[in-house]
C-alpha cells in the first residue's frame, strides 16, 4: 500500500497515524515485514504517532524510532497523536 502511494511522488512527506490499541503483539514474520518497510522507507516519513494502550508499545515505539529518520511519538489519547501529526 505505501508503496503504491509513493510511486511517482518525488520527495514525499509521509506522516503515519497508528491505532495500535486492538493490537496485541507481533509474530517473527511480522516483525519481520514490519523491519524490512521501515529499511525501505524510512527515510520518507516525517511523523509516526502510535496511539496505543500498553506500556510494550510505547517502547516498542522507540524501538521504531531507529528505522525511520523522522519523530516517532507514543501517545495514549487520539486526539493528540492527530493534533500533533497536523502540527
């Protein structure tokens, strides 16, 4: 998917909004697919907010900080994770 919105976009700016609060881990593969797009992309996202409810997350967040080269936020309220996006 993000593949297909970026083809032919020169210099994109890509902010990322993350529900993660049904989430409730990751297998290996996953985690996996989740490494190689942040490899392959992160150099084009600006923002990442992770909206979650579960301490794991929230480090995992930072974690995910190291494979992009924008901000990586944690947020436990909706609003602000868009309010900050938007910002």
């Amino acid at each position: 998917m993000i593949e297909e919105a970026l083809e032919g976009v020169d210099n994109p700016t890509v902010n990322v909004y993350v529900d993660g609060t049904d989430f409730e881990g990751w297998d290996l593969h996953a985690a996996w697919d989740d490494l190689k797009l942040g490899l392959r992309f992160g150099r084009k996202f600006n923002k990442v907010a992770i909206y979650g409810n579960q301490h794991w997350q929230e480090v995992m967040s930072k974690v995910g900080s190291w494979f992009v080269s924008g901000e990586v936020r944690y947020f436990e309220d909706s609003l602000e994770a868009i309010s900050w996006l938007r910002e």
